[in-house]
C-alpha cells in the first residue's frame, strides 16, 4: 500500500511517499480503507517536533489524525462494526505510528465511528479534531450541558473567536443545534459570510474599535461561552463581554504561548478559563464527544463545503507535504487528502 511516513522531525520535505505492507488488525482494533484523510494543525506541529521533540517515538511515523473511509477488517473481540462499514476516524495517530495519510489504517476499534446513511466521507473526515474539540469548548461549563443535543444550550450565547476556522465552524453548527444564540468574531467579510453560511446568527469584526461594544448590543448580560483561538490576542475583549460565570474554553495557542489576563474584570464575574487538548481529556469525554457528533450528523448537522461555510482544498496522496504546508499557512477551509476511490 502507499503510504507517507516521515523518520525524523521537521519540515514537510521530511515527508515521503513510501510502499508498505498492508496492517492487520488486532484484537479490539479494525482495519480502515481510507478514502479521504483530513489534516489539522496538530498534524504539521506534530511533524515539526512540537509534539514529539527531537526524538521520535517510533522509528518511523505516518502522519494524520483523522480521516474517513470503510471497514476493511475486523480483529478478534469488535462489536459493533463491520467489514464495509463507513467510518469516520479520529485520533488515529495517537499514541500509534500510523495515521491516516496512506491507503489502509489500523486503530482501535473505538476510533472509528460509523457514519450515518447518507453521510460522505468529505465530512467524516472534517470532524475529528475540529469537531471533537468543539464538542469540549461548549460543554465544560459550570452551569451548562455536559453533553450536546437539541435544547442543550437554550438561552445561552457563544461566542466563537475564528468563526472561519474549522474548529470555529464546528463550534458554530454545535452550538446552533444546541440552541444557543451564536456570534462569531471574523477579520473580513469573506470570512463573515463564512461564519454566516455555518449558522452564526451575528458577526462581528474583531478588528473595530467598538467591538465589544457590538457583542454586548448583541447580549446586554454578556456571553456564557466563548470558544477562543487566540487567548494572547483576544484577552481584552474577553474580559468586556463574558457573562457572569462565563466560561473562555481555550483550545489553542494562536497568537503566542503566552497571555496576559485582566484581574479585577475576570475576578468580578467569576470567570472561568478552561484549556483543553483532545489527546488528554480522557476516554469519557471522548466517547460522548463522538457519540454527540455522530447524532448531529443523523439530524444533518456539520455539513462541509464553501456553502456550508467552509470550503474544501483537495490534495492527493502524493502531495501529503503541500497539504501540511496549506493548513500551516492558514488556508481558509477544510484541508483534505484523497486517499483512494470511494
């Protein structure tokens, strides 16, 4: 089978397009014929040596959290999934050597989500990091739902940094399903068409002057959850516009690995700041984060595509490094890998 693979951490011409055998599967875990593997900033950070550091933990890695594709072997003790089964996969290079940019993976079996009737592989392989990370951001407060359905955040208001970004656009489609009110901070209006196309109902530019003076016309008593990109940068106008026991889910560090927080306007309305990283919030929160999207997408929820908010750039097998490079260069949309035929 084709497959890339990288032997040392670094840029993307570290990565090469490599024949390798065919996986088996193991007891608990299914073989996967990749139809499209999808590429997130963790992927390239976790190229480059930000996850690993100079020392690889295995001799030889293929890169690529999430993808979709069909069940092509089952090991000893699966239930639930089939040969010829569509999935979508997440977290499939965690803690593993093989992800999802070569043409058969093998994960463990509760990494690999069927995908309801009708669902194509383009968005099976969008959800994964974005989607499950969304999932968390809205989801930790202190008094909101623990997890994600119609009427779940009835009454609340988000606020999505980056409504054009593939988190962000996850975020909003969640949070619109969920009931919330939503309002995303943009750049541009390319990008608020974006943020409007997803389901945001209001976007502001972060880059007025009256910013936060628009969000809180918006919501008088603030936002109870903001799904925040770039904390370093958005720091200030955070502060202006969270609600009373607001909740700032953070999930990347956009911006700087560093941030400073106003005291007195946070300590005031009780804040709470939450971090968050996929790869260890634990097997629970994972669970309910793949069964919540898997039930958002039976009601036809996180659609892909430029008139769903988020356009798709195709890549091919071999061209593995130019994808890393376009999601590294902050390319507007969903970066894909098409893998092999549906």
């Amino acid at each position: 089978m084709r497959s890339v693979v990288y032997t040392k951490p670094g840029d993307s011409s570290v990565l090469t397009l490599e024949e390798r055998p065919v996986p088996t599967p193991g007891p608990g875990e299914v073989r996967v014929r990749v139809v499209v593997s999808g590429v997130n900033p963790t992927d390239w950070k976790a190229r480059q040596g930000g996850t690993y550091g100079d020392d690889l933990p295995f001799p030889e890695i293929t890169p690529n959290q999430d993808g979709a594709g069909v069940v092509d072997a089952v090991g000893d003790g699966v239930d639930g999934l089939s040969v010829g089964d569509h999935v979508w996969l997440y977290m499939a290079a965690a803690s593993r050597p093989t992800g999802t940019a070569q043409e058969y993976t093998v994960v463990p079996a509760a990494r690999a989500v069927r995908l309801p009737e009708g669902t194509g592989f383009d968005i099976g392989a969008s959800l994964g990091v974005p989607a499950m990370t969304a999932h968390r951001a809205l989801t930790t407060h202190e008094h909101g739902p623990d997890r994600l359905a119609p009427g779940a955040l009835n009454g609340k208001t988000v606020l999505v940094a980056g409504g054009a970004g593939a988190v962000g656009h996850a975020a909003i489609q969640l949070a619109r399903w969920a009931g919330a009110t939503v309002v995303t901070t943009i750049s541009s209006d390319a990008k608020a068409a974006l943020a409007t196309a997803a389901g945001a109902h209001h976007t502001v530019n972060y880059r007025d002057e009256d910013a936060s003076a628009q969000i809180r016309a918006i919501a008088p008593d603030g936002v109870d959850i903001v799904v925040e990109v770039s904390i370093p940068q958005n720091a200030a106008l955070v502060a202006e516009v969270l609600a009373n026991h607001g909740l700032v889910s953070i999930y990347a560090n956009n911006g700087g690995d560093e941030a400073t927080l106003p005291i007195r306007p946070n300590m005031s309305i009780n804040a709470r700041y939450q971090f968050l990283l996929l790869y260890t919030i634990g097997d629970e929160a994972l669970t309910a984060a793949a069964e919540d999207v898997t039930a958002a997408l039976r009601d036809g929820v996180l659609p892909v595509g430029e008139a769903a908010g988020l356009p798709l750039v195709r890549f091919s097998l071999e061209d593995t490094a130019a994808a890393h490079d376009a999601v590294e260069q902050d390319t507007v949309g969903k970066v894909l890998i098409d893998v092999s035929a549906e």
